[in-house]
C-alpha cells in the first residue's frame, strides 16, 4: 500500500500528535468492520498503532490508488470502550 505525505496531511496529524507512519500502520492493519466508507470517496478506520495507541483515521484512494490520509486522532474513552467491544463508529 503507498501512501501520498505532503506538507499539509503531515502539519494535521501532527496537530492532533499523530506521527505518519502511525496513521499509516492503522490503515494497513485495518480489520473488519472497517475499512467503513463515509461518503463518497472517504473511508475511516478504527486500529491501535504499532505503539498500541488508538487511532480514527480518516483517508481516500487517489485515482492512481494510493492512500491520502486527510484526518487522523486519538480515539475518545467512549470510542475506545466501543472499539474494545468490537464497535464501530
């Protein structure tokens, strides 16, 4: 899976102190229910990290098929009990 980083995706995550390669583990490992599609061309995922961190990210396949991630956070207390039960958002 390729990933496209540029400034302004890089500047979001790490406002919410998320590191790139975090938001991207949690899009690798994704396990079902997710992938969810939200939208039209949005997709979020629920995951931890290699960090075990919980994460929501939020991204789209670009037309050449890689993966723009628009929004990554820590996942809420309330999200991390639905998570843990197998929940999605």
């Amino acid at each position: 899976m390729e990933f496209r980083w540029n400034e302004w995706n890089v500047k979001h995550l790490t406002r919410h102190g998320i590191e790139p390669s975090e938001a991207a583990h949690v899009v690798e490992s994704a396990r079902r229910p997710f992938p969810l599609r939200r939208g039209d061309d949005r997709w979020v995922v629920w995951g931890r990290t290699a960090g075990a961190r919980l994460l929501q990210v939020v991204f789209v396949v670009e037309d050449d098929g890689r993966v723009y991630v628009i929004h990554a956070r820590p996942l809420t207390d309330r999200e991390k009990r639905s998570y843990r039960k197998g929940g999605k958002p």
